[in-house]
C-alpha cells in the first residue's frame, strides 16, 4: 500500500515536470536556433483536454424548432450537434464536460434567453452528454 502512494507521488512529479518542460522552452526573447514556423494547430481534441473550463448552467432545446434555421445558419435536426451562446461569434469550438464525457461543438445560434442560463445545447448534444434537463456542466470556449 505504502509502494503505490510513493509510485502515484512520483508518477505524479514526472507528469508535472513534462508538462513544465514546453512552457520553460518557450520563455524568452529569442528563438534559441528553433524554426521561425509556427507550431502546427492543436486539434480540437487536445485543446479540450488544456482548456479553460468554468462552470455554467446549460438548457437544450429542439424538438418544436426541428426544420428551422438557427441564427448562425444551419438547419435544426435532431442530429445537429451544436450550442447557443449570446456573445460566442458562430463557428467557435466549445469543449463540453458533464458527468465524465467531454464533447467538442460548435456556436450554431444565438440565446439562451432563460435567466441564469449560459448555454443552450441542442437535443443531440444533450444527448451525447447524457443530460437530461437543465444542468450544471464545465465549458471552455477554444481559441485558433
């Protein structure tokens, strides 16, 4: 038992030094020799995985507006994966994390309009999320 503490504390200890690693070689002002390139965009994936969360209360809506046209463009189906957000530009990627699953969207209408509301997921991103009613869940807005 007293094996495993210490092996999960050093375990622990490396992690966090690989993690440290890219952000010490990233300080300064020069470049160090490296390639004047920019680094290669991190898939939507990764980007969930470092991103800001922050707890937000989120509704979804759908079944009454199927076949209409969201603010940002799209056909609503019960297929259309996507959140609304009021201040979101349509497109942004948002990471979702609700009871274990994390799901990446994107900004595909305007709203919620409830009080209290941060977001307003459609009903197959309720469902791929395992939420049923109005919940609290984490959410990070991804940058490019």
């Amino acid at each position: 038992m007293l094996g495993s503490k210490a092996t999960s504390a050093a375990l622990a200890a490396v992690l966090a030094a690989v993690v440290a690693l890219p952000a010490a070689a990233s300080t300064g002002s020069t470049n160090g020799g490296a390639s004047a390139t920019p680094p290669p965009e991190q898939p939507a994936a990764e980007q969930a995985r470092t991103a800001d969360y922050r707890a937000v209360t989120a509704t979804w809506y759908g079944p009454g507006l199927f076949g209409n046209r969201t603010a940002c463009g799209k056909v609503l189906t019960h297929r259309t994966l996507g959140v609304a957000h009021k201040r979101l530009r349509c497109g942004t990627k948002v990471a979702l994390r609700y009871r274990g699953r994390t799901l990446v969207v994107p900004v595909i209408d305007r709203g919620p309009y409830a009080r209290g509301v941060d977001f307003d997921l459609t009903q197959a991103t309720a469902r791929k999320l395992g939420m049923a009613q109005t919940s609290r869940l984490h959410a990070a807005a991804l940058t490019r």
